[in-house]
C-alpha cells in the first residue's frame, strides 16, 4: 500500500502567491495582500509577473498607509518607468490631485504619463485631462493650449473635435466671441460633420446675443435648429424668444416663449419662459397678466425665483392690487431675508405698505435692510422712508440696526436712546427671540430702576424668561416687579404670570396666593382677547387638585362652568375632584350631567368612560360593563371604544369570571385588530387562563390572530413590540427576557439589528455593561449595514470612555468616522474626548476643530475647544466658547459648558463668579444630573475657598441628599467629615 503524501511535500504552483495576493487585495485585505505580493516577488525575482506584482503591492501599501501613497507610487514608477502600470499610478495621482483640487500637480502627473509612452487613444484622452485640469484651474489660455495640442497631434481621435469644441465654449466663458467665432470655425473645417460640429450654431447663436446682436443670434440659431437635438433645440428656442422680446417683437417673443413652454412643461426649466412673457406683457402695460406669469417664474430659492417675486409684486402693485402686492412682498420677504434683490424688493415693499398706510409694516420690512452687514445701495432713501414711518406711526423704532444706524448718522437724545433699547429689546421680544430681549430689559430696570420704560423692562424681563421656560429666574423677577412696584398698571399681569411660574414648575401651593390676587383685585388687559377670569379660575382650580385640596378645586372650578370657552372642563374637573375625593356618587352625577350638558365636547368620550371606570374600581362590575358598553355604542370609531372593550375584559377579570374575561379580550382582538390594545389583550387572556386554572393559550390565540389578519411580518412585529412595551414602561429585566425570547424565535432580520440594539440598552440600564457591549458588538460585526450600527458604535465609544478604556474608546469613534457620514460629528468629538482624556491635547484640538470646521455652530465642538483651552490654561479663550454655547444651548451640552465657565472661574480663583456660574447649571439644566451633581461639589469647594462654611455645608449636604448614587456624592461625605 502506497504512503499517502504530506502536505508539506506537495509543491504549489510558483503563482500561487501572486495570485492569492492579487485575491485578498480586490477583497480589500490590503495587509494580507502585502504579505503574499513580497513573498511572490521575493521567491520569483526573474518573473515576467514581477511588475504586475510591484504594481498591486504599491496600491495595497497606499490603501494602508494612505499619507504615503506618492512615495509608494514613484517608487515603483521609477523602478518600472516604461511600463504601463506605470502610466495608470500616474493617471491614479493626476485624478487623486484633482479631486484635492491641486490642479497644477494634476497636470505634471498627466504629463509624464504622456512622456512615458501612450498609444493614440490614451494620449488624447490625457490631453483632455490636462485641459479640463487647467480649466478647473481658472487657466483657461492653458487649457485652450492643451486642447489645440491634442487636435493637432492627434486629429483622428475622437477627443479631438470635443477638445476645439470645449476651446471654443473657454472663449465664450470669457466673452471673447470674435475668438470664439475662429475657435468653431476651424472645428467646422476640420470636422463637419461631427456630432460637435452640430452644436456650433448654439454657441455661435449664443455669441451674437451675449453681444446684443440679437438679429444675428435669431439667424444663426434658425439656421442651427435643423442640426440640433431635442435639448439643444429647445435652448435655442428659448435664445429665440429672448432676442425678440430685447428687440420688443412682442407677438414673434411670445410664440417662441409659448413653444418653449410646451417643450418644458412639468421642468423647472419652463420659469425661464415664463419669466420672459412676464417682461413681454409688462411692456405692452398687460399688469395682471405680467404678474401672473412671473409668479410662475417665482418657484424656488434661485436668482430667477427672487427676480419672478419681486416682478410679480411690482406689477401687482403697477395693476393697483395693493393687497396682492403686499402679500407678494411679504412671501419674498419670508423666503429671502439676504442677497441678490433683497435690498431693493424691501424698498419697494415697505414704501408700498406705507402709501396704503401700513406704517408698522414699514418698519418692520426696513429693520432687515438697515441691520444687516451689507453695504445699502439706497441708505438714505431707506432711512428717509424709515424716519417718516417712525413719525406716521408714532414711534422711534422697534428694532436694534436701525436705531444703531440712526445714533451714526444723528445726534440722539439720552431719553431718546433708552427708548431705541427699549424698543430694541421689545422687537425682538415680539418677535420671539427672548433670550437676546431678556438682557437688554433686564440691564434697562438695573440702569433706570425709576424711570417708565425701567420699571416696564423688569416686567418684560421676567416675561421674556417665562416663554425661555427658565420658570425660576421669571418667578424671581415677577416677585421683585410685584413689591417694588406695587401700583404699576402691569403687576395685574405680574401676579397672573407668577402664578403661572409656580405653576409651570410644579409649585402649586405657591401658585395659588397669585392667581387670586390677579382674580380679585386686577381686570384682564383691554387688550386682552384671551378670558383671562376664566383662565384664572381653572388654573386655581388645577392648582388645588394638584395638592389634592379637592373641596377648593371645585369651589374653584365651580366658577368656571358655563363659561365658553373652559365650562366644560370646568365641569369634568369637578367631577374628577369629586372622584379623587372618594365622592362616587357626586363624581358619576356630575359625570352624566357633563354628559347632558356638554355633548360634544372633546372631553365628552373621557366623562363616560371615566363612569365606567368608578364603577370598575368601587367594584361595581355589571354597572361598569353596561357604562364601557355605552362607549363602544357611542362612540365606536375612536380609541376609547377599544380601550373600553379591553376594560371590559378587565372588569370581568376582576369579577372573578374569566370565561367572560377572556372572550371580552378577544373581541378586542376581533374588532379592533389595529388597536394598541392587541398585546394588552392578550397578556389579559393569558392571565385569565393563569388564575382559572387553565392551560396558558395566549400564544395560540395570537397565531390565530395574526392568521386572520395576514399582514407581512406582523407575528414578528407583535412580539418586538411586546419586548419593546417592556422596554418603554422602564421594565429592562422584562425586556431583556421579551428581547431574548424574540431573538431566539425570529427569522426576520430586518428587526434584529433593532432587537440586538434594545438589549443592549436594557442592559445598559441595568448595569450590565459587559453584556451591552457584547450586544452592540453583535450589531456592528454580524449586521455592517443596519442602521443600528452607527449609534453602537457610538454606544460602544462612549461606555468605553465611562470604562477609563480611552484608546479603545478612540478605536470605536474612529470607526464610527470611516463608517458613516451621518455620525461624523459625534464621532470627532469622540474621538477628542478620548485624546484629551489620554492627554494628547493638541491631537484632541485637532479633532475637535475638525468637527467646528464642518460646523462652526456645532455647540459639542467648541465645548472641545475649550476644553483645550483650558489644559493650555487659555482660560479667557475658554470662556469666550464656552459663554457661546451656555447661552443658546439647553441641552447636556448646555449644562456641561455651564459647568465648566465655573470650573475655568475656580481655576482663576474668581470664587464668587465661579459661585454664581455653578448655581446657574441647578438653574437652567436641572434635568441633567451628572452636571449639577459636579457643579454642587464645585460650589461648594469654592464657598470653603470663600470661608462660607455654612453655604459649603449646605450645598454638600444637597448633593449627597439629592444625588446620593454620583461619585461627587462620596467626595462630598468626605469633605463633610473633614469639616
């Protein structure tokens, strides 16, 4: 019997290598492809394979190290200079070079690839190259240069009649049309008919009217249409069209205009056309039809779109339709605030709303002119007009440019100016932007704290906080305006705002003293088109339920009912008053009065469904069933009729009969297939069975569900959303079991990512962060292209940070870059986190300027700024960044920048103000734990810094009351101890 060969005696073939090489190369294995091309090219050093090899082994060395890729290209190109391998690295440099736009280095690689040796065909095609490089380089004699080279020394090849052609369109570009006219001639002689060829009379059509001879450009585009393809044709149609219309043949404009629109219709292409009839029926003094047709003109954002608008308006207001004109400048007014047109669209806007008397309208149409940064064409007509709509409308201004403005151009008296910052401040109030007014009020009440417009801007200070949301600092300021200013006409308002403050902020027994004070003492705004008694009472009202005082809710709501609008929730208040207050029978008759009174209030399905559910929870089973029957009867098209039916199911349950349970939760499931209600249903039958006794057959009876209700994937999908109900209610172990049991279960994938991604975070949440990374991982290995896998990613960067694992932290968020665009941000700003945390600053700048560089508002990259800033002890830089984004950011981002203008404070042992920037982050981000537990600690260490060891005591005290489970909780107690 023959010996059975080793595998180390069987020889491979002497390619084998080279070819295994050039595999893992086109499968992107670019260091494995390396390994096998040195070793080819080692063991077969007079093989006709070894330039091939050379060539796939610089292009693998360059796809790994990339900052190297022109050393490793030259290399092989000097080794092997006259091969072709050769010309395509250097065709592979002249596009790289391109493409980073450095054009000059483009055409020095084309060159020597034309040096090296190329046939015909590629010689000119490199040629064109080098032309459209030059081109691109705003070189055009160059690129003219190139193209004629090519069409001399290579007349037969196809790139040559497109390289005269493309010289010819250079000329044109630079309106040098006697030389363009040569240039296409010359194509005409050599080539004529060539495709090329055809598209001369364009060009030359287009000559003649870049040069007003309009006569001649209808000629030479008529001669030219016979010639042309079907888009050419249409451009010269339009060329036609336009040439009448600048020789006013107004009838030869229109039809070529008309024909152009046929050809057109349904592209954007057709406004040009109609933008040009648009000018035909002004001419002839036709407003209304002129205006219609720059309308349609008017689509988009481009120049052709603001031109069309502000036409459109202008003839509007020519066909004395100022109504229409003014809506016309408005719409332009809306869509384009700078720019082409802008100034002198405005002009004409705001002086027609001032012929018709609309002063305010005036104005506010001129503040964009006056404020923004460009030059004004027109400035002293623009302040002219403005000056007499102040005087018209009886007012300095409302608006900060414009009064900026007059102070430059005249002497404006001190009382003058404070009404220019008043009124500075109220246009932008009016205008919602509250965080720019609130300053400007606030330091007008501080700097004039007794004069007319101080007094007010306290009141609109404080209001100006309210509509920010920051409900604190406006209960302060609305508190302060109230006591010292007791007899201002606003402190009606002052009161009903501060208690809505209370309000907002949960503070319902605060509330209640200022609601009553505006009710009882103060009269609504004459202005006013809100009820504001009304209002008034139902918030008291609200305010007493809140803090469970149910006898004063209804005395309160009690008031309201009958009023319009608000009775009827008045009246269903009191009836959940008495509810709350254990008065059934008062709760259910008020209820059904509701009902009789109020029949088609919103709240009308609510008031009789909550009748059912007191019976349901006084355990009055059969009234209960017969009162959710009544909402299934009569309102059997909304969501309280399936919400109903399952309460039914609920009801018997809790009854104890579980057959009528069960059928109840089932006929959710059958006449109510699409309601949210389904999975609930089915936990209820499965429950029943559970307490009955019986055999589990939830899961039957949703196969036989989705069995009569086929929809693709929707076994698949009951049962993620049954998972992620557990995940939603916050139940993370029920949902890490649900999430599993899909998992093991499913065939679809295209949940899974989804699955993988919801158990991750459920374990995440639990603390589990060994088997969240594993999830996450599970994502970015097993399902590369989901969309899951760029916040695992994230995910995985981010608790690799919170792990102290920063180079590990830095491979994810590099990944992250080079997998997607869309978390490119975030993935810098990881990647700068991680190097800071590793102390490699400058790396970490770098990031972090990458991100501000795609985004010059993009809040996390200058908080990474500044953190740099502050390792380099640049701490006035740092603030400067870091006030930017706690200033216009509410988010975490918001809180940390907050939290660190403090921390740069402490550093410069500016305590005090540390003090203060610290206290704003309990202020203004309370939601965000982890910053105002670092912002306590630090508060706390500057008071002991201060010798205030009662504020320091109180402040740590707080920390470890409020945030016990936070590492500054533990230094806190520590300090505490030492104390």
């Amino acid at each position: 019997m023959a010996t059975p060969l080793q595998a180390q005696q069987i020889q491979s073939p002497a390619t084998k290598d080279y070819q295994d090489g050039i595999t893992l190369f086109d499968r992107g294995l670019y260091e494995e492809a390396i390994d096998e091309l040195n070793q080819f090219i080692s063991d077969n050093r007079r093989h006709n394979l070894q330039p091939s090899a050379g060539f796939y082994l610089v292009r693998a060395k360059a796809k790994v190290d990339s900052a190297n890729t022109v050393a490793h290209y030259e290399t092989f190109i000097s080794k092997y200079p006259q091969s072709p391998f050769s010309s395509k690295l250097l065709f592979e440099l002249g596009q790289q070079a391109e493409k980073e736009e450095q054009f000059d280095k483009a055409i020095t690689y084309y060159d020597r690839a034309i040096k090296l040796g190329l046939n015909n065909k590629k010689a000119s095609r490199t040629y064109y190259w080098m032309g459209e490089a030059a081109a691109d380089n705003d070189n055009n004699s160059q690129a003219r240069t190139y193209f004629l080279t090519l069409a001399d020394k290579y007349p037969d090849s196809d790139w040559a009649p497109k390289a005269l052609y493309t010289r010819g369109r250079l000329y044109l570009s630079e309106n040098k049309y006697d030389s363009s006219t040569v240039a296409f001639e010359l194509l005409k002689e050599r080539y004529p008919r060539d495709e090329m060829t055809r598209r001369i009379g364009t060009a030359l059509g287009e000559s003649y009217y870049q040069q007003g001879r309009y006569k001649e450009a209808i000629k030479a585009f008529k001669n030219a249409i016979p010639h042309l393809d079907e888009e050419l044709e249409t451009k010269a149609v339009l060329l036609i069209a336009e040439s009448y219309n600048y020789l006013n043949k107004f009838d030869n404009a229109s039809t070529y205009y008309k024909q152009y629109i046929n050809r057109t219709k349904g592209t954007d292409k057709v406004r040009a056309a109609h933008y040009g009839l648009g000018w035909v029926y002004h001419k002839q003094e036709i407003y209304h039809w002129a205006a219609e047709e720059f309308g349609k003109a008017a689509k988009g954002r481009d120049e052709l779109a603001r031109k069309g608008l502000y036409y459109k308006a202008v003839n509007e207001k020519l066909g004395s339709r100022y109504r229409e004109a003014i809506e016309s400048f408005r719409t332009f007014g809306d869509r384009f605030e700078e720019g082409l047109w802008v100034e002198k669209a405005y002009y004409e806007w705001a002086i027609t709303a001032y012929e018709i008397g609309r002063y305010s309208e005036t104005i506010e149409v001129l503040l964009p002119l006056v404020r923004s940064d460009a030059e004004l064409e027109w400035k002293g007509k623009v302040f002219t007009l403005l000056g007499e709509a102040y005087f018209a409308n009886e007012e300095y201004t409302r608006a900060l440019q414009a009064f900026n403005e007059a102070e430059k151009v005249t002497d404006v008296a001190p009382a003058i100016k404070r009404q220019a910052q008043f009124q500075k401040a109220w246009v932008q109030y009016s205008n919602q932007a509250y965080k720019q007014a609130q300053p400007i009020f606030e330091s007008l009440n501080e700097e004039y704290p007794d004069s007319k417009l101080g007094k007010e801007a306290l009141f609109w200070s404080a209001d100006a906080y309210y509509h920010l949301e920051d409900y604190g600092p406006a209960r302060a300021q609305f508190a302060e305006f109230i006591q010292r200013y007791p007899e201002h006409k606003l402190v009606g308002p002052a009161n009903y705002s501060l208690g809505w403050s209370h309000f907002k902020m949960g503070d319902y027994q605060k509330a209640i003293e200022p609601f009553i004070s505006f009710k009882n003492k103060y009269e609504a705004p004459e202005i006013a088109l809100y009820p504001y008694d009304t209002d008034t009472q139902l918030r008291i009202g609200d305010s007493y339920y809140a803090i469970s005082d149910y006898e004063n809710a209804i005395k309160y709501y009690q008031q309201a009912i009958g009023a319009e609008p608000g009775g009827d929730y008045a009246m269903f208040q009191v009836a959940n008053s008495h509810y709350r207050n254990e008065q059934t029978y008062e709760a259910v008759t008020t209820f059904r009065r509701f009902l009789r009174i109020y029949p088609y209030s919103r709240l009308r399905e609510q008031a009789q469904y909550n009748i059912a559910y007191i019976y349901l929870n006084t355990g009055n089973y059969t009234q209960a069933v017969e009162e959710f029957q009544t909402v299934i009867n009569k309102y059997p098209n909304t969501s309280w009729a399936a919400r109903s039916q399952y309460n039914i199911g609920d009801t018997y349950y809790n009854a104890g009969d579980y057959k009528k349970a069960i059928n109840a939760y089932k006929k959710v499931m059958k006449k109510y297939p699409r309601s949210e209600y389904i999975i609930e249903a089915v936990n209820g039958i499965q429950y029943a069975q559970m307490s009955s006794g019986k055999a589990d057959s939830s899961s039957a009876v949703l196969e036989d569900f989705l069995a009569e209700h086929p929809q693709t994937s929707m076994a698949d999908r009951l049962r993620f959303r049954q998972a992620d109900n557990r995940m939603q209610t916050g139940d993370y172990r029920g949902a890490i079991k649900e999430f599993q049991q899909y998992l093991r279960i499913t065939n679809n994938e295209e949940l899974q990512p989804d699955a993988h991604f919801n158990l991750a975070n459920a374990y995440e949440q639990t603390n589990q962060m060994d088997k969240a990374v594993q999830e996450y991982q599970t994502i970015v290995s097993d399902f590369p292209n989901a969309e899951r896998l760029a916040p695992s990613l994230a995910a995985l960067g981010r608790i690799a940070y919170d792990q102290a694992k920063y180079q590990e932290s830095f491979n994810y968020f590099e990944q992250l870059l080079n997998k997607t665009s869309q978390y490119r941000q975030e993935a810098l700003i990881g990647m700068g986190d991680a190097q800071l945390a590793m102390k490699n600053i400058d790396k970490a700048g770098k990031h972090y300027q990458a991100a501000l560089n795609n985004n010059q508002e993009y809040a996390p990259a200058k908080v990474g700024m500044a953190k740099v800033a502050i390792q380099k002890e640049n701490y006035q830089q740092a603030k400067d960044l870091l006030s930017l984004v706690a200033e216009s950011n509410t988010t975490e981002i918001g809180a940390e920048a907050q939290y660190l203008l403090g921390e740069v404070l402490q550093l410069q042992k500016s305590y005090q103000a540390a003090v203060k920037a610290y206290s704003n982050v309990n202020v203004l981000y309370q939601a965000f734990d982890k910053w105002v537990a670092k912002s306590l600690l630090g508060k706390a260490k500057c008071y002991i810094q201060l010798g205030q060891r009662g504020e320091a005591r109180s402040a740590l005290q707080k920390l470890i009351k409020d945030y016990p489970d936070t590492p500054q909780s533990q230094e806190a107690q520590r300090l505490l101890d030492q104390s």
